[in-house]
C-alpha cells in the first residue's frame, strides 16, 4: 500500500549546522505520530521540510505516492497536508465561527468569501466542526477574547476544514497550562477520530501525552532519527533516555 507520507533520506544543513540527516520515514493511514526530541533536534525542520517551508538539501519527500520535495506551501496544502502552529494563525477580530467558514471557503476557493462562506450548508457543515473540538459555545465570539487553549483548539479545526489526507500538530500543548493539557489532547484525539483514516503527526515535549495518545514514537536527536517504533519500546532505547527524557546521564 502506497504510504501517506514518505521521506527518502533527507538531509537538511544551515551551514556547517546538519539539521536533518539520513531521514527514512514512512507514515499509513491511521497512524498516530509523536515527534519527540530535545530543541534543535530536529523535528520542527522535519515537519518544515514535509510542509514546502523548508527544502531538503538530499532526498525526497512524497505524499500518497506523489513527489512534493520541490513544491511550496500552497502546492501541498493543496495536495492534502494540513498544519496547526505552535502560535495559531487565526483572525482575531473575526469570530469562532466566521473563522472557520473563511478556512472552508479558501479551500475550496471560493473567493466572495464571507458572503459566499455563509450560505446554510458552510454553516451546518462549521457547526459540526465545532461540535466536535467542544467550541460550539463559542462560535459567537471574537477570537481576540479567547484564551490560549481555546485558540488552539479552533487553529487545529480549521485545519480539518479541507479534509486532509495528513495533518502535522506542531506542539498542540505548549503555552497550555498544565492542568488543561491532557483535556485538551483528549479533545482533539477525540475530534480527530471522526477522520479515523488521516494520519497524525504531533510535535510533543510531555511524555504522559505521547505515550497516551500515539501509536508510535520517532524520536529526534542532533538531525538524525535515534528511535522509530511503538511508544514504550522507543522511549525506553537508550539513545532516547539519554538524549531527549535525561533517564541516562550523558557520557
């Protein structure tokens, strides 16, 4: 079976800095990814490298069978990869649910936007949406009021607005407090299982989090990839306790 997302020994270098080196990664349907790895190590320029903001310098990257290496946002986004931020890009001055009618209507390029986003079906079909992230109490209000997980919350659904064939989390939890992470990843692993085929790959520095929501860990250090496998078994290889959860002290 064709895999979603593939890469191809990718090597990416700013310098005499290797930021990705030797990168073999292949993602199916259904897949649920965390991405782990101390800062610098290399996953936010894997995830920047799969979305067209980055380039590879080696290799190849491919999405349900098809060659994106060399494409730029737009062009993937088109073919099907989605992206949350780690500072979500939102609309402030709109509200929840004009945001998530405007995020539909550019996909599906309707340019008249708003008039042309609000007709009954966009609006049952943001509604639904809603519903699902738990933000349909919300829809009325403008996004510059909400908190920080609220706006994370709506970031992520209106990413799902295009109905992609891969979506990236780049650290869904950061600047969340600590008591409302694991509801928050539970909202949204629970959202996303209505699009139970599309595979997920999520940015994670809270190890609770990943081994509760990923089906698989790949785990990053200094550019290249130290572990690929089922969460306990990864985190428990040495390279990982040493370098990304500091169970080993570091020779």
């Amino acid at each position: 079976m064709v895999p979603v997302l593939e890469a191809i020994a990718v090597a990416k270098r700013f310098g005499a800095v290797t930021a990705a080196e030797g990168i073999n990664v292949r993602i199916g349907a259904g897949e649920r990814v965390g991405l782990i790895g101390s800062n610098g190590a290399g996953k936010t320029t894997f995830v920047n490298m799969i979305t067209g903001y980055l380039k590879p310098d080696e290799g190849r990257i491919s999405v349900a069978g098809e060659d994106v290496t060399r494409l730029d946002p737009r062009q993937i986004a088109a073919r099907g990869v989605a992206r949350s931020f780690q500072i979500p890009q939102l609309f402030g001055e709109l509200s929840v649910l004009d945001n998530v009618l405007v995020a539909q209507a550019c996909g599906e390029r309707r340019f008249g936007i708003l008039r042309a986003a609000r007709d009954a079906l966009a609006v049952e079909r943001a509604d639904e949406l809603l519903r699902r992230f738990r933000l349909q109490d919300q829809r009325r209000r403008r996004v510059a009021e909400l908190p920080g997980g609220v706006r994370k919350l709506l970031d992520i659904a209106m990413a799902l607005t295009a109905s992609p064939k891969l979506l990236l989390l780049d650290e869904p939890t950061s600047a969340v407090a600590a008591d409302e992470k694991f509801p928050m990843m539970d909202t949204i692993m629970a959202a996303l299982g209505e699009d139970a085929t599309t595979p997920v790959l999520f940015v994670e520095h809270d190890m609770d989090i990943v081994m509760r929501h990923a089906t698989r860990v790949i785990a990053f250090y200094s550019g290249r990839i130290i572990a690929d496998g089922e969460p306990a078994a990864a985190l428990a290889a040495d390279e990982v306790r040493r370098y990304v959860t500091g169970e080993l002290a570091t020779e």
